[in-house]
C-alpha cells in the first residue's frame, strides 16, 4: 500500500529526500518568501543536507560552483524568485563557460498569478533559457518533482554545465506524489552514471603519424588532464616536448619539471610564449582556452587536440587530428606506439627557455616597488602552499602574479572563475572548499577589488562558519593597492589612453582591521621585510586570517616576452599622457623591460 498524504509530506519535502538521495550534503543560498517551503523541509530533515547561508545570491552560486570544482560533484544551489534568481545568473555563467555542473533550485510566484505582473513575478524559463539550456525546467504539477530532479542532476552531470529547476511557491507545498504505473505518471531514479569514451583506431594512426613527424612538439594541457597528470609528463618526456598550460589546466601539472613551460595567454609565462610560437607541431589536450591569438600562427603547426567533448574538437585551432577519449586512456596508446626520443635541440631550447623564465620570474618580484611589490607578496604566500592547502583565486591583477609567481606541483587544489573571469569568486570559492571538506586549510588570494565586490561580504560568512570547520586555517591575502589595476592596464595597453582615475581608483578600506571586528585575525603588512614573518604567523594561525598587503599599483601587467615589444608603445603612450602621475610605473616598465632584454640575450 502506498503511504498516506501525510506520511509522504510536501513536495517540499520530496525535494530534500531526492537531494539525499542523490549524495547532496551541501546546499548553498538565501532564503525568501518563494523557497520558505523548501528551507522548511531542510529543518525537517534533520540538516542534511546541511543549509550554508551566504550573504548574497550571487555569492551562494558561486559557493555551489567552488564546491562543484573541489569535490567533483554537483554544486546546489537554492534562492527565492524574482530579485533573488536574478542573482544567481553571474555564479551560474561561471559554471556553464568553466565546464561545471551545478543544480539552481529557484523559487516562482503560485501558479495561479503567473502571466499578471505579481510581484517579484519574473520570467525564469526566459531568464535561464541561455546559462542553463541543457534543462530548465517549470515544475508545473507535483507529479512532475522526481523526474524534474532526477534529470536536473543528470543533465548536469553528463553534460557539465548548470541546470535549473523552477520551484512554484503552491507546489512546493502541496502534498507529495504518490507515483503509479498510470498515463501521465513518470517514475525515474536518482541515477547517474559515465562511460569512457575511445579514439577511433583510424584517428590514432593519424595522430601517431602527425606526432613522429613533429620535431618541435608543445603539448597545452587544459583541466582534462585532471586524472591523467603522470600520463601527461610521461608523454613530454617521450617526445621531449614543451609542456604549456591553460589557466584551468595549472593546478593539473607539475610546475617544477624542466619541461613545463608554465601558463599560456596574455597572463602566461615568457617560457609558454617561446614554446608555442616555436613549435612546429601542437596538442591540446582537454582544453579550450580562447586566448587564440597565443596559440601558434595558423598553418604554423600540425595539431592534435584530445578531448572527451567532440563538440570542442578544432574549436580554438585547425586541428588535423581529433581524439575523442579519456585523456589519461588517450595519452598511453601514444605513449605505447610514438617512439621515445634522445635528447634533441628542440629540448634543450626549451629548458633553457623555462630555467629562464623562472629566474625572469623571480627577477621581477625583486624589483623594489614600494610599498611592496605584488608579485613579491604572491611569490612569498606561493611557496607556502603546500598539501593538503587548497587555494582559490580571484579575479584581477592577482590572477597575473598567481600565475607568473605560484609554481603548482599537481598537489594543491586552485581554482578561479576562469573563463568568464568573474571578479568576487575568491572568498566564495575558499568558503566552498572548507564546507567540501574542512580538514583541509585554505587559502584565498585576492585583489581589494575584488573583496569590496563581494569578498567583505563574504568574510562575515567565514566568520559565521568557522567554529565548525574540522580545521579553523583560512588564509585570505588581500593585495591593497587601491586601483582595479588589470582594467588600467588594459586601458593603456588596449587603448593608449591614461588611466581613468573615477572608474579606476578605489576607496581606502582597513581589511585587516575589518578583520578583527568579526573575530578574525587580521594583518597588515607595509614593507617587504616584513612579508616573512606575516606570513608565517597567518599560516599558523589557528583562526582565519585576513593579510593585508600595501602593494604598489604601478608594477605592469604585460603579455609575455618575446611579443610585448609591440604593445609597450601603447603602454608609454597612455603613461605619458597621465603626467607626473605615470612616472612610477614608467620606471618599473623600464625595469621589467631591463630583465627582458637582458633574459634574450
């Protein structure tokens, strides 16, 4: 016999036993009039899962998306309607262009005022149709919960991206189905898995064929080489080939072996630059990186691009050759059939290119640029990380110098809004990463930029969070230099115009200081010599910890050399017309220009 009305509950209630049933145990969000009926259901279920509360909608999608990436799950998410599920959209966009899958439980008006204008009634079918277009879904009638659920998580499973499911006010708590075998009734389960997919045999000849005759082989690792990091460097070794990065793809390899030329992009390393524009055969493997004009020239370079996604395949670059498979499957039938190489030219050019780049990086961070120079605060909190640390980064000026000045062993979990490059993601994504597992410390690097958008906010979370956390070490360090420094960059480089001081300079604001009013530790740190110490103390703290870094604003933001020259013009073109005021980092420019020239020679 099926079980009574009031056995069954709501479908508010069928909601939290379907997410348990589905493995959730966090759900991140802001509560409203809309999804009262569901955060009703979560007390009734004796807190799993577990409700995290952010201080903004914005901020909770971004927790969901930062869980997502350091769990391996799917991220939820839950918000009221109308203003709330506006909010939403900028965290969701992060999962959908990083590739994450996310499940947006959002809140709708009652049924029966749908279509007059209401209040807070706004069209969330439309709304979501581009962020989450594998499956947004209006649940229009309690039988419709379970399947509206199960193919939510699934979805985002399989295809990686967010999905949203739209809760009305009414449904939520009207009483919970009572599924039979009768038209109209689905029954599903919470059921989800994967296979592997397999190259075909033709496309691997193909492929070893183009990799025997490349002589100068640069391989770009994207985050799909997750599970396939000895693979990867087995296969660079094999080849004797340059190893360069994507943003995505850094945490997934051994910085420190002499083959890995670091990230690639406008913010990449010298090293990846000489690789890929030398090379005279490419692959990529699982990555989609749109910095295209990094890649090597078109025609340049034969190509090889392995990837789970066939939809991605040539996607950035004309590749001769795709690879539909595991990359860490993929990569050993390469390895079993390319031969292995001795020592060739091509190596040696490019471990002298990345020894290089390594003393260029260590090189810059020594500049004297007072107060402090950004990258030497970052260079001094990198060497610091170390397992079982997992770090998240911001979005800014701070992404430059993680990814010039934090060298990654494979070990330390790093992630940032990559793709839609999102400031404010940093104190969230630090937040997730201890609700996902809080034995691990974390640690947060970001701009003031970027802690003014969202990140302050964020801190009273932690605050709030803590003393729950199996391990209290949270770690933010807060580069002070009171400028949106990469857009002021940009508006020189981009547009040879000086900085724009309303739209560029940001007011004073005390984070250590800050700090302290919520119960936090906080340090502020005004001088190089006094970098050491700080950071030792915030690593031991037992406590979270806020380190404010008084750095310069005026050390530059360049695209690597060889292939800067270009664009220093435009640079000295917007100093020059900013006076007296661009002097200092005229002087820095010349500086950085000094180690280039003197790198090349």
């Amino acid at each position: 016999m099926g079980q009574s009305e009031e056995e069954r509950g709501t479908v508010a209630d069928a909601i939290v036993e379907r997410l348990s049933a589905w493995g959730v145990e966090r759900l991140y969000g802001y509560s409203g009039d809309g999804n009262n009926p569901l955060l009703g259901a979560l007390d009734r279920s004796d807190g799993a899962p577990r409700f995290i509360q952010a201080r903004h909608e914005e901020s909770a999608a971004f927790m969901a998306v930062g869980d997502a990436k350091y769990s391996g799950g799917v991220g939820v998410v839950t918000s009221t309607q109308g203003p709330g599920a506006i909010h939403l959209l900028n965290g969701l966009y992060d999962a959908k262009l990083d590739s994450v899958p996310v499940v947006a439980l959002v809140a709708q008006q009652h049924r029966s005022v749908l279509g007059s204008d209401y209040q807070q009634e706004v069209d969330l079918q439309t709304l979501f149709h581009d962020v989450a277009a594998p499956f947004v879904q209006l649940v229009s009638s309690p039988e419709q919960i379970y399947l509206a659920i199960d193919r939510a998580f699934r979805s985002a499973r399989a295809r990686s991206q967010p999905t949203v499911v739209i809760l009305p006010h009414d449904v939520q708590e009207a009483p919970a189905p009572d599924l039979g075998q009768e038209h109209g009734h689905l029954v599903t389960a919470p059921l989800s898995t994967r296979g592997t997919p397999r190259p075909l045999a033709a496309d691997l000849d193909a492929a070893v064929n183009v990799l025997e005759a490349g002589e100068r082989i640069t391989i770009l690792a994207g985050r799909g080489v997750a599970h396939a990091q000895s693979e990867l460097l087995r296969l660079a070794d094999h080849l004797g080939a340059a190893v360069t990065t994507s943003l995505l793809g850094k945490p997934y390899v051994d910085e420190s072996h002499p083959l890995v030329a670091g990230t690639m992009g406008h913010l990449g390393s010298d090293a990846s630059a000489f690789a890929l524009q030398h090379c005279d055969t490419l692959v990529i493997v699982g990555s989609n990186d749109p910095w295209t004009e990094f890649y090597p020239a078109p025609g340049s370079a034969r190509a090889v691009q392995i990837d789970v996604d066939a939809a991605v395949l040539g996607n950035r670059y004309p590749v001769e050759v795709g690879l539909v498979g595991d990359a860490g499957e993929t990569l050993e039938v390469l390895l079993a059939r390319v031969r292995p190489r001795d020592r060739t030219p091509w190596r040696d050019e490019v471990e002298g290119s990345v020894t290089q780049w390594r003393e260029t990086a260590r090189l810059r961070s020594e500049v004297p640029a007072p107060p402090i120079n950004p990258e030497l605060a970052v260079r001094e909190f990198g060497s610091r990380l170390a397992p079982p640390m997992r770090l998240a980064c911001d979005v800014g000026s701070c992404v430059y110098h993680y990814a010039r000045q934090i060298p990654l062993s494979g070990e330390v979990p790093a992630h940032l809004s990559s793709t839609l490059a999102s400031m404010g993601c940093g104190v969230p994504y630090g937040v997730a990463a201890k609700e996902a597992d809080s034995s691990r410390p974390a640690a947060v690097l970001a701009g003031d930029g970027a802690m003014q958008m969202l990140g302050n906010a964020e801190l009273i979370t932690v605050a709030q969070r803590w003393q729950s956390w199996e391990n209290p070490q949270f770690i933010v360090l807060v580069l002070n230099n009171r400028d949106l420094a990469e857009v002021s960059w940009e508006q020189r480089e981009m547009g040879a115009q000086p900085r724009f001081v309303p739209s560029q300079e940001l007011p004073e604001f005390a984070y250590a200081e800050y700090a302290k009013l919520l119960g936090l530790e906080g340090i502020r740190v005004e001088a190089p010599e006094q970098l050491g110490s700080a950071l030792d103390e915030a690593f031991q703290a037992q406590r979270p910890v806020v380190i404010e870094a008084a750095v310069s604003q005026h050390v530059p933001l360049l695209p690597p050399f060889p292939g800067a020259e270009e664009k220093l013009s435009s640079v000295r073109a917007g100093l020059d017309a900013e006076g007296a005021r661009g002097t200092e980092a005229l002087r820095l420019l010349e500086a950085y220009e000094h180690i280039a020239a003197a790198a090349e020679q």
